[in-house]
C-alpha cells in the first residue's frame, strides 16, 4: 500500500512503446474501455499518427512496478500556436479516467501528480493540459486528477447496474406501460416480416453492420446540421480494426450488433466491455422506420445480452436522451485545466468562458431549441 505518495514517472512517444507496462496495468487496474492498450494503440496508429497528434504516454512507478498510467497527446490549436495537452482518442471515447493499479490507488497524491504533470508539460512544450471528462470518482473516492479547480463536465455518462435476470432488470427499471408500448411498436416492426437480432460473429457481418452504423448516422446528423464523427476513413478503418481483432481473439472487448426487419437494417449498436463495464458506444436508426422505435428494441436485447456476459454495469456513454435517462443514472465527469505556460493561462479563460457560455445555452429551453433549430435549418 502506498501511503506516501511518491512515485517515479517515465513518458513514451508511442503507445507500442509502453505496451508491455500497458497490459501489466490491466490485470488489476481501475479503468474504462477507452483507456485499454488494445482501444488507443489502434485509434494511434489508424487516426492519430496521420493527423499529427503527438502521443505522450505517462506511465507511473512505485518500486520499480507499473502503477497508473495516463495516455495523453499534444494536440495543436489556433493554427498551431497553441500546444494542448489532451487525453489520447479523448474525441472518440466517453470518459478518459487512465489506469490506477487498485492496491496503490488510495494512496496517489492529486499535488504530487499535478506537479508531475507540469514538468511534463515543460518537457513537451506543452501551454496547456485541457483534460475533459474525468470520472468524478473512481471506486468510491474522488479521482486523483480532481481538485478544488476541475469543473463539471458540460456532459455526463449516464449508467445503470445489471443483474443476471435482463426480465427482472426490466421490470425493475421500465414501468408497464413503458413495456406495453415497446411491445406495440415490436409488432409493427414484426409485420414488415424476419424481425431478428443479431450480433456480428464473423468480420463480413462486422463490417457489413458497421456500414450500415455510418451511413445512418450520418444521414440522420446531416438532417440535424450535426458532422458525424465516425465517418472519416480513418476512423472508421480504427473501428474496423477493433471488431476484426475482437473476432479473431473471441473476445467481447468490441462487438456489433443489429435489428433486421423487412430485409433491411433497421438499428445497429457498437459496444465494449472492460473490466465488467458494459459501453454502449454508439448507436444507429432507419429514419424510415423511426416511428416504432427500432433502437429500443434492439436496446432491450443489447441490455440482454449484457446480462448473460456477467457485466456489473451498462454504461451508455456520453449524453442525456430520452433512451439513456429512461434506464439509467448520471455520472458526473469533471473538466480539468493545468496551464503551463502564460499562453496556457490565457488560453484557459477563453476555454472556461467558452464551456460556461454553452452551459447557458444547455439550461436555457429557449436558447437550446433556437440552437438546434439553426443546426437543423443548416443541415
């Protein structure tokens, strides 16, 4: 047990780098999917490398063994006048906690670990550490990078715990007329004939389903003036990447779902697990069939099929719709600035400005309609 918080820390250029510290971390490690060797040495190598995003991965010693590690990157701002410090693949994950080891967790010291973190920020010509969407705690205590200065996250995970029973979970969570209604709508889909669902067991189905996953995001987020973010061949090569090697490994680390009626694809789903942590990752609708609510009824067999895994939690990841509050609880995640440089301080104020400035909007009904009437008027 670690009781004074000292540690020594050592930086890598590239994930591959630290993968032997990397994996040994994970065997008992407090972490999330999107800080697994397997989920950020790809989005590297497929996204980040080509974008020019610098990896500094920061690995944590205490007596020689591996005991946290944070993978961050150096991202360039204001055409470039600006270095920020940010969480590796923090764009396309939903919450960025690093890797604790569990027997020295407690005893990591947040001054000790800020400290570090500047001298790093030196080392790398860094102005600015912007680390968004921190888990607030991790394993009942406040997270070693919080302090009095984080702030809440515009943002939260919403997330509930399962149980081996999905009917019981259901009717604990779902009221019957909640349930009568998705029954409704489960019919109306039926009647469109070989209403199924299915999770992709081999790489053609995979990516056939991950085809499908993009193009309907990306039409329903162009009607609504949104970019998807999954579209770009780099990303969705990484994605790619992740359930090829899940299939190859049999492994339930990345998997693809679908809900097939009428011949077509009617919803897909993208989740994960670490560390028993179910993620809903991302998520996808026929806008032709939008009235019977196909996600929920794919939803409801996701959640199933989380169940039989033996999951403890279903996290739905980043946002607040109807489809996430209906189930779950929030999880607040905390902003947290370190600047470096004067730069670093002056950059911070226009990020706190910027962030407070969109909260307002957020708890303004008025405002947030007008926004997202202008998004939809682009689209």
């Amino acid at each position: 047990m670690l009781e004074n918080g000292e540690f020594a820390v050592h930086t890598h250029r590239d994930p591959a780098d630290a993968a032997c510290a990397w994996r040994h971390l994970e065997e008992n490690a407090f972490g999330t999917l999107f800080t697994s060797y397997e989920w950020l040495a790809s989005w590297y190598e497929y996204v980040g490398r080509n974008r020019g995003i610098e990896a500094v991965i920061v690995v944590g010693e205490i007596d020689g063994e591996p005991a946290f590690l944070l993978p961050l990157a150096v991202m360039k701002s204001c055409g470039g006048a600006l270095r920020l410090g940010r969480f590796l693949g923090d764009f396309h994950g939903n919450q960025n906690s690093g890797l604790w080891r569990r027997d020295v967790f407690a005893g990591i010291h947040g001054k000790s670990l800020r400290k570090t973190l500047l001298r790093i920020g030196r080392e790398h010509n860094i102005d600015l550490f912007d680390l968004k969407y921190v888990p607030a705690t991790m394993d009942e205590r406040v997270h070693p990078l919080i302090d009095r200065h984080a702030t809440e996250s515009l943002n939260a995970v919403h997330a509930f715990a399962l149980q081996p029973d999905f009917e019981a979970l259901y009717k604990e969570r779902r009221s019957a007329s909640a349930r009568k209604k998705l029954r409704v709508k489960e019919k109306k889909l039926a009647e469109l004939g070989g209403l199924v669902w299915r999770k992709a067991a081999d790489e053609e189905t995979a990516l056939h389903f991950l085809d499908t996953l993009i193009a309907q995001r990306s039409a329903r987020q162009a009607s609504q003036g949104i970019p998807n973010v999954f579209e770009p061949a780099d990303v969705r090569s990484f994605l790619a990447d992740q359930l090829k090697g899940a299939i190859r490994d049999h492994s339930e680390h990345v998997t693809i779902h679908a809900l097939e009626a009428g011949g077509r694809i009617r919803a897909t789903y993208l989740c994960g697990v670490q560390y028993g942590r179910y993620h809903a990752y991302t998520n996808s609708i026929d806008e032709d069939v939008a009235v019977h609510s196909p996600g929920d009824v794919l939803l409801n067999h996701v959640i199933a099929d989380a169940c039989r895994l033996g999951a403890h939690t279903f996290d739905f990841g980043l946002g607040a719709e109807r489809y996430k509050t209906a189930w779950a609880e929030k999880e607040v995640l905390m902003d947290v600035e370190i600047p470096v440089t004067l730069k670093g301080h002056l950059a911070q104020r226009g990020i706190k400005q910027v962030r407070n400035l969109k909260r307002r909007i957020r708890n303004s009904p008025a405002l947030w309609q007008l926004v997202r009437g202008m998004r939809k008027l682009k689209g």
